[in-house]
C-alpha cells in the first residue's frame, strides 16, 4: 500500500469512529429548584420621628392641639402594630405628663385628629386595644401622631416628656 493510500484509509476509519461515537451520544436532563423566603419587617427608626411639639402657650391656653410623626417602613402587605408607652412621668396613658422639676402638665396623645376617649393612643393590644393598625406598603409612611394639652394653667417653664414607641409585626 501506498502512503497516500494509507492516508486515505486510516483518515476514513478515523472518521468513522467519530461519526458512529456522534450517533451514540447521549444527553440527560435533571431539575431543581430556585427558593427564596421573604420574611415581614418593620422599621420605625430609619427616619427620626417629628416630635409633637407645642410650641410657646401663654398659661390661659386651653385645649392646644399639635402633632409629629412616626416614619414607618413594613414590608409590603405586612400587618403591624404600634404602641405608645405612657412616658416618663405617667402611670398610664390616662395620666400622661410633661415635666419641669416636680411641676407636671397633663396632655395626651392620639391616633386620629378627633380628640375623645376611643382615640387615645396607647399601649394596650388585643381586644380593647388602643394601639394604632397599619398595613405595610414598602415604603416609608409618615404615621402621625396628634397630641393636645388640655390646660396650660401651671408654673411658666419648659415641659417635656418622653414616649417610647414599639411596632409589632
């Protein structure tokens, strides 16, 4: 045999041997899954909240109304719900009081603009509950916080107080 003739013949068979493995290939196939969970969160200290501030009153004033805000941030969907202590110098949300020394003056604080009774916003859940409901958008909503001071009828100085708020989700 020739050199190009056993060339020719062994280029052949190498050709057939790749052609008969391509006929043969096989494939296989096989899934899985891509998981995630998404667990409900709250926020209410991404944004400082606005205090209620009541401004300067001459001790005449009755019934001063003000407001601030709760800056909260819930998962979208998420129930929450926030609760206002009755703050450093009340015993509850009855008896809620800025200070100057030993010198109180009551006010208090509510979940909507109409000042009674069913709109205190306290701290107690459940049935009878006082706190305020929400549903979480995604987004940071401003909750307000509406306040009034019945009397300014005390000693002149500065008041203050502290509430501490909670969410629950």
């Amino acid at each position: 045999m020739t050199r190009s003739r056993l060339r020719l013949t062994v280029s052949a068979a190498v050709l057939g041997v790749v052609a008969m493995n391509g006929a043969h290939a096989a494939t296989g196939t096989n899934t899985f899954n891509v998981l995630l969970t998404i667990t409900s969160a709250c926020n209410i200290t991404t944004t400082a909240p606005t205090n209620v501030n009541f401004g300067t009153q001459p001790s005449t004033a009755t019934n001063v109304p003000n407001q601030g805000a709760l800056n909260v941030n819930c998962t979208p969907l998420a129930p929450f719900t926030i609760a206002l202590d009755n703050g450093l110098n009340g015993t509850n949300v009855n008896t809620r009081a800025m200070n100057n020394g030993t010198t109180l003056i009551p006010y208090q604080l509510y979940q909507t603009a109409v000042v009674s009774p069913t709109t205190v916003w306290g701290s107690t859940t459940g049935t009878g509950g006082n706190v305020y409901s929400g549903i979480g958008t995604g987004l940071s909503v401003p909750i307000p916080v509406y306040g009034n001071v019945p009397s300014t009828n005390v000693a002149a100085g500065s008041y203050s107080d502290t509430i501490t708020a909670t969410i629950t989700y």
